[in-house]
C-alpha cells in the first residue's frame, strides 16, 4: 500500500532511535503533520483495520484522532457507550508504534498514549509491520 510505504520511507528517513525522554521526536511529527492528509488517513485507517483483523473483538477502542477509530482484542462484548479498554494517541505517534519505531511502554511512559481498561495494553500486537 502506498501510504504505509510512503510513512516508512518517512520515520527511516530519520535512521536513529527515538531517545527515552522523546519517543517521537518534533522532526518526526512536523514531518508526519505535513505528508498530504490524504496519505495520514489512509495510512492510519487501513493500520487501525490490520490491527482489528489481527485481533478481532470489542473490548478495546483504539483512537488515533482525528483520522480513525476501531474496535479490537476479543473480551467482554459491549453494547452501548465507551468500550471496558480504551488507548488513545496522536496519528505521529500510532504511525510509531505501527512502524516499530517506538516501543509501546516507551510511549506509555512518555505519557504520548493514553491506555486505560484491563485489556488496553496492545504492546504483543505492535509493531504491525
């Protein structure tokens, strides 16, 4: 797929590790921001869609707004309001994640993704690619 190709090309164009303190450095976010938002739509919605095929269920809602949301992890099935599990962050930072270029306790501890709920840690499913 195009977008998740152009996105890499992106964070390897950066070649180093992400530092503890910054999981995502400014570059790489001013860098993301400004890809066509075409691309970081696509990119982020067909991740989210990958991640809910891996892990099919209704327990955790992951959202990466304003681009996408999805519904993933098998476990209690809810019917109506917010999901038991809910992880929240920036598109920059789930194109991270998704790439490999940021480990999720990284993330977490940097406190640039939100994850509540007992099923919420995704870290056994990310990288995507």
């Amino acid at each position: 797929m195009a977008a998740v190709r152009e996105v890499r090309a992106l964070f390897a164009s950066f070649g180093s590790e992400p530092s503890e303190a910054i999981p995502v450095p400014a570059e790489i976010e001013r860098a993301f921001a400004a890809l066509p938002r075409s691309v970081r739509a696509t990119f982020v919605r067909f991740t989210l869609e990958e991640l809910a095929t891996l892990a099919p269920g209704n327990s955790v809602e992951v959202r990466v707004p304003p681009l996408g949301v999805t519904q993933c992890v098998a476990g209690p099935r809810h019917t109506r309001g917010t999901p038991p599990s809910v992880v929240e962050t920036s598109p920059a930072v789930w194109a991270a994640l998704v790439l490999g270029a940021c480990p999720w306790e990284r993330a977490v501890a940097a406190g640039v993704l939100d994850a509540s709920g007992e099923r919420s840690n995704l870290s056994g499913l990310l990288p995507l690619f």
